[in-house]
C-alpha cells in the first residue's frame, strides 16, 4: 500500500490526503506536493482499523494541538485515562498521546486507542522502560532487541506516530556527565536512553537501528516523531551544545527518513527565555529543512508552578506565529503532579487559543473568520451566537449567565448594564446603512416606556 508519503510521490491522492484538502481549503495538488516532499504530515497507521479523524500537520495549515495523557509508576488509574481521553477529543484536542510508563502498557495502549479517535502517539521506549521493571527489577537492564520491539508492537497495534529518541547518541551521553545543566535533562525518554548507554558503553539502538526502524515505520506508514532528549529544562539550559547537537543529529535522521518513504515531524523544547523563542523556530527549521516542527510549550519562566499552562501558552502562540506546526500542551498540573481530567481541560482550551493566536499570523485570512464572526455577533449583543463561537461555550454560558442574566440577546451583560457601549451609542451596531432601519435596541425600549 506505501505510505502517505509514497502514494504523494506516485501521484496517487489518498483518501487521508483528499480529507484534509478539503478541511484545510489548501489545494489538493499543491498538498500532494507537500507530503511528498515531507512538508506535510498525515499521520495515519494502516494497521489501524477504526475510523478516526486525520489531520495534516505542516506547512500553511492550522496549528494543531496535542494532549498528553497516560500513567505513571506511581499512579495507574485507566478509567480516569480513558475520561481524560474523552475530554480531550470533546474539546478539540487533534492528537493525543500515550505516555505511559507504570501499569499494564499494552493493555493501557490499547483502550486508549479505541477511546479516543483521533491522530494518536506514544513513546516506545517508556514501554521498553516497564518492561525491564516487570522482567528484569531493573529497567537498565533491557537489551537493545527490547528497544526494538517496543517500537514494533507499538506500530502493530495502529499508532499513527511515535516519539523516538534517537538523536542522543553514545558521544553526546558522554558529554551530558561533562556540561553542566542547571536543570539537567528532563526528558523521561532522555535520561532512560543515556543511562542505557552509558551502563553498557553501547549505542543508542534507535540510532544505531534507525534504517530498520524505517522498514517497520514504512509497512505500517507510522510516522517519526523524532524526539528532543535534550531540550532544556531551565530557561537557564537553553540552546546550549547538548541541545543544538541532537538537533544536527535528528537533522540527518531526518533526511535518512525521508529517502526510504517515512513521515517525519521534529520535537523542540522545552524551556525557553522569551527573547529566544523566535530564534528556536529560525534555527530548527534552518536545520531540519521545511518539516513539521512540534514543540512543548515552550515555557518562558521557570516559576509558574500550578500555572504552566499560561507560561507555556505564552511560548506556543510565539512559535505558531513563527511556523511551529504542532503544539505540546501542558497543564496546571505540570511539575508537581499527574494531571487530573479538569486540567487536562484546561491545558487544551489554553493551547487551542494559542494556536489561533500563532494562526492570526501565520494564515490570517482563514483563521480571522472566526474573530470576525464572534465581533458581529458582540456588537449586535447577540449572545446566543457569541457564547456559540466561543472556545469554550460551556464557560461562556456558565459566566455570562451566574448572575441570573437569562434575558435574551439584544440586552447588555453586568459588567457595563445601561454604560453598555453598544446601548449608549446604537449607531455602533449599525454596520451597514441599510442597518439603520433595524428595531430599537430593548433597553432603548424601556427607558421609553420609563419616561411615558
């Protein structure tokens, strides 16, 4: 069958392709274009038999959003995964990805995938992680074939991509004991990577492999999401040798990829001081050519604890504004614990309006429509269609409404009651001349009716 990428290169649209023409409005020609030459991703597992909703990831689409969710060692709780699950397909997370790391991993993986129909990830090395626990009461002492066939089962089972690790090899683990990070590495998938090989004085097998993890990758067409085991933890870390030489590295994996039919996208950071978020963008993408870029965050600051997903907000509308393709969220919960259902709510409505803010910039004259919609609708004080459009109608309603306020459109909200702009002066709501035969506004009404 060949992948999205290989079908793109013969010429032949797919049905994954023709869907996402028709959701983006792009061109369906030109978008073939894009995912033949790795511009565009359409992450979408054959071995996958559910139905799901695919998304393109790339070059002048939408700014996509992804929600983490998954165990930990010291909490396994499925059901509560599977709501997460849920509530982040009902509030319009694109991908989803699986990381857990404590529990039955196969089992977890694989009710995860049928609870949320959407592009989903996972990160195969956390599976090789608990299986050294489960087998050996060591995770260290897995062997390189259990690297490997963590990445297999995951692509047999239907993951449209994975995070792979594979940029950190022996000679950068050797010099992360020499730099000395003031955050360290923080990366679960890293630090579990390095520790391996600096045990064992012995390559990284998803880079030593990294060719037959392209034939395993090209049967099932999963695609790589190539990891940053390195990304700064500390704003004080950033862009340092550790961090900038994995990204040479994925940099050529990259291409290794791309010549064997594999779609690629590349995660960056992470933690990064305001002034360099924009030059993070310039550089990856100097690097890694014109492919899909997916960052965590990235976080600004470094005191946000049980704010995260503000700080990072701030950093993910900066990179979408720039060219980051996909965006990480993170939660309120984000260094101090698993987060619980309501927070991975809130890290993905504060993530999907950062990819709108990124997508003003990047394709204004698509995404504007929506800011242009929800201002008629404010300035005729139609609420009804304003909380409709808003990125959460649930709050929207739940606060335009809490003091009572179930008066219908045309009346003005407690914040400005009669100072209402749009009642103080009418003509503000009149944007056509034809519209200055349209009824009195009610609250001109009855302050009529107050002076008769």
């Amino acid at each position: 069958m060949g992948t999205q990428m290989t079908s793109a290169r013969r010429g032949i649209a797919t049905d994954e392709m023709i869907q996402v023409a028709k959701d983006e409005e792009i061109d369906l020609d030109l978008l073939m274009q894009r995912v033949a030459s790795g511009s565009i991703i359409i992450p979408r597992n054959i071995a996958r038999s559910q139905r799901i909703k695919v998304v393109g990831i790339g070059r002048d689409l939408k700014t996509k959003v992804n929600v983490n969710i998954g165990t930990s060692t010291l909490h396994q709780d499925l059901d509560e995964e599977v709501s997460k699950a849920k509530v982040a397909v009902k509030y319009g997370a694109d991908t989803i990805m699986d990381l857990s790391d404590g529990g039955d991993i196969r089992h977890i993986r694989r009710t995860l995938l049928e609870a949320a129909p959407i592009t989903f990830g996972t990160v195969p090395v956390y599976q090789a992680y608990a299986y050294g626990v489960q087998k050996y009461k060591n995770p260290l002492n897995i062997t390189s074939d259990d690297f490997l066939d963590a990445f297999e089962e995951n692509a047999k089972d239907g993951v449209d991509y994975t995070t792979i690790h594979s940029g950190i090899t022996k000679e950068i683990a050797n010099r992360v004991l020499e730099v000395k990070r003031h955050g360290g590495i923080v990366s679960k998938g890293g630090t579990i990577t390095a520790a391996w090989m600096l045990k064992y004085n012995k390559e990284n097998p998803y880079y030593e492999h990294f060719d037959y993890m392209c034939e395993i990758a090209s049967k099932y067409d999963v695609t790589f999401s190539l990891g940053d085991a390195l990304r700064p933890g500390s704003i004080l870390d950033s862009h340092d040798e550790l961090q900038i030489a994995e990204m040479i590295n994925v940099s050529r994996l990259t291409k290794r990829a791309h010549q064997k039919g594999v779609q690629v996208m590349v995660e960056g950071p992470g933690h990064v001081p305001l002034n360099e978020v924009t030059s993070n963008v310039r550089l990856a993408k100097s690097l890694v050519g014109d492919v899909p870029y997916y960052v965590l965050g990235p976080l600004v600051t470094d005191i946000a604890a049980g704010y995260d997903h503000i700080a990072s907000a701030i950093g993910a509308a900066i990179s979408a504004a720039e060219g980051v393709d996909l965006l990480c969220y993170l939660t309120p919960a984000e260094h101090l614990a698993l987060p619980n259902t309501e927070e991975v709510k809130e890290g993905l409505i504060a993530y999907r309006i950062a990819a709108h803010a990124g997508d003003l910039v990047k394709i204004r004259e698509k995404a504007i429509r929506w800011d242009r919609e929800i201002t008629e609708a404010r300035r005729t004080l139609n609420w009804e269609r304003q909380i409709a459009l808003s990125i959460n109608p649930e709050e929207a309603a739940r606060i335009h409404n809490r003091e009572g306020q179930h008066q219908g459109n045309n009346v003005p909200c407690t914040m400005c009651g009669g100072a209402c702009v749009y009642i103080m002066l009418p003509q503000q709501r009149r944007n056509k001349e034809t519209d200055a035969k349209q009824e009195t506004p009610e609250a001109e009404k009855i302050e009529a009716q107050q002076r008769n």
